[in-house]
C-alpha cells in the first residue's frame, strides 16, 4: 500500500507515549519496530524520511535512558545525525 509506511509512522507516534504513562520499557519496543518499519519504506532522497530518522532516533535514545544499551545510544545518535545532514543541505 503507498500509504504504508505513514500509517507504521502514526501508529508508532501514538505508541511512543505509552511508555511514559506506563514507566515501562518493554512498550517503547513496538513503537521502535513500527518506526524501523516505515523507514525501510521511505526511501533515500524522500523528503519525509529524515522526520522518520529523527523519530527511530529519539525513541531509540528514550530506550537508552532507560535500559543503557550501547546500541541503542550508537544507533539513535547515527539516525539523528543523518537526518540532520539531510536537513542542512
């Protein structure tokens, strides 16, 4: 569906507040796989796809504060830094 990847994105936005009114971090999972999800569909070069990479980004960086995996930190701050390459130009 050529919707898709903003219906995973919505879907994913409305998500990513359950784990601040639950304080739990296995809910900010599901958000994280529907925001990885969509920016596989949105391709290099498409304007919405540096929002995508700022939004995996931040929630990925949410999950590091609360379970102080490496990966997430080194893979947040990768999206974050793409997306703001993309902005600057």
């Amino acid at each position: 569906h050529p919707d898709r990847a903003a219906a995973l994105t919505n879907l994913a936005d409305a998500l990513v507040i359950h784990p601040h009114i639950e304080e739990s971090d296995n809910t900010i999972n599901a958000p994280i796989s529907l925001y990885h999800e969509a920016l596989e569909l949105r391709q290099s070069g498409k304007p919405d796809r540096s929002l995508a990479q700022l939004k995996l980004g931040f929630a990925l960086l949410y999950r590091f504060q609360l379970r102080k995996n490496p990966a997430d930190l080194m893979e947040g701050q990768d999206l974050l830094n793409r997306a703001k390459r993309v902005c600057a130009d």
